[in-house]
C-alpha cells in the first residue's frame, strides 16, 4: 500500500500538540476589521483547538494515524 500524502494546504493552516490536539487559527480577522471591536480582533487573534467530530478529517488529510 502506498504511502499517505499529506495534504499541503492543511499542513499550513493546522498544528498538532504534543497531547495530540489540532491547533487552529480563527476565522474572521482577514478583512473588514473596521467595524469590529479591539476586543474581537485581539481574541480573534489566539489560537483555538478542532473539535472532536472534525479531528478525523484534519487527521486524514494531515496523514496521522489511520
């Protein structure tokens, strides 16, 4: 069986912890920052964790585990 590529643009967009959680960065802090507050974008800004239901997606394209 051949091997698993990775696929590239999730390999920019996700990082995987040492415990095995997937980082991500939040949406929405692109464009049209005018109308929104300091407060939305500085916690727009941290990092945030993929859920569990979508971990097996990222996983799969990302090439860990099965």
């Amino acid at each position: 069986m051949p091997k698993v590529k990775t696929n590239k643009s999730a390999a920019k967009r996700f990082k995987v912890t040492a415990s095995g959680k997937i980082k991500r960065a939040r949406a929405f802090k692109n464009h049209i920052l005018t109308k929104k507050e300091t407060k939305q974008k500085r916690n727009l800004t941290k990092t945030a964790y993929v859920e569990k239901p979508d971990e097996g997606n990222i996983k799969r394209l990302l090439g860990i585990g099965k």
